[in-house]
C-alpha cells in the first residue's frame, strides 16, 4: 500500500510513501506502466510534474497506481 500527505505537497514533487522495503518493487512495477518515478529510500519514492507532463499523463499515473494496487 501507498500514501500521499497532501499537506507537505508543496510544489511539483510528490513524495509517496509504502510499505517498508517496497520502495523498489514500486519503482519497478509503475515503469511496467510506462511511469518513471524514483526511489528516496525503502519506504519512499518521488514523482515530478514538469512543464511536459498532461493531464492524460497524470491520469494514466494515477490508474497505473490503482492498478498496481489491486
């Protein structure tokens, strides 16, 4: 499982944290999905918003999440 603290999102960089030690497999499995995110340590991981990113983008992230998570 996954968490995002929306209270200390503060600019384009999301920290999403998981389950202790599934940092890795969680970086692994949404690049399955195309999504490229990087791990800060065991229990978390960093998305970022840029310039190029969609709304589509955000949406296919955000079912890749949901997916991911069944």
């Amino acid at each position: 499982s996954f968490s995002v603290n929306l209270d200390t999102v503060q600019s384009n960089m999301v920290y999403i944290s998981c389950d202790e030690g599934q940092a890795q497999l969680l970086v692994d499995n949404l690049s399955k999905e195309g999504i490229d995110i990087l791990t800060i340590n065991d229990s978390t991981v960093r998305a970022v918003i840029h310039l190029h990113i969609t709304d589509e983008d955000i949406d296919r992230t955000i079912n890749a999440f949901k997916k991911i998570n069944n």
